[in-house]
C-alpha cells in the first residue's frame, strides 16, 4: 500500500480502492528480480523508464504468474506484480476484499514533538 500512496494525489484520491486477501498456491511459476538487476537510478522518484518495460515484458512474456521486484520505500521487502494473462492466474483465489480508503492523516505536515 505505501508504494501506491506515496504516489496519491492529496487533493483527488481514489474512490474505489480495494484491499483483497488472496490465497496464493505455492507452486505458481514466479520470477524474482533483485535490486542488482535493476537500473542504478532505480529508486528515483521519477522511475526510469526500464522499469516500465521490465513490467511490460514480464507481462508479455507470460511465463510466470508473479513477479516479485524490491520495494523502493523498504528495498528488504517485495512488491509482487501479478500478471491476470498467465494460464494459471485462475488459480489464485480471492478469499475476502473490502473498501480500502487512505486516512488524510498521510498527507498531514509533520507535528513538532512537545520539548523539541
């Protein structure tokens, strides 16, 4: 979720956003990239255009279900891309959603802690 708010407009969010929990079989084909793979200015907040492509080709290839790419805000962690194209993307089965809206606390100026 942090990877997608950072990049929300304050002052227009989303009014259909969906948090979905979904059961995912261990043994759909996945790729994984690491941060080494990835261009240098990866991290950019302006995102270098080959990381549009890496997406891109990742979903036209079709060879994997999954994607799983460093997360630019905790680069430990992964964002997971899902490609609805792969035959076996019927496999993963949505368990529960529900409305998902930020809190406009995010977009809030930070407050000075008291004796600072």
């Amino acid at each position: 979720m942090l990877e997608y708010f950072v990049h929300l407009d304050a002052s227009d969010p989303p009014a259909d956003l969906v948090l979905a929990v979904a059961e995912v079989p261990d043994d759909l084909p996945r790729e994984q990239i690491q941060a080494s793979d990835l261009p240098v200015n990866w991290r950019d907040a302006a995102a270098p255009p080959e990381l549009a492509r890496i997406g891109d080709q990742f979903a036209q290839r079709r060879e994997h279900c999954f994607l799983l790419l460093p997360s630019v805000l905790a680069p430990s962690e992964n964002n997971c891309l899902i490609n609805p194209a792969h035959p076996d993307y019927n496999k993963v089965v949505i368990l529960e959603a529900e409305a998902l809206s930020y809190d406009p606390r995010m977009f809030a100026k930070p407050r000075r802690l008291r004796g600072h």
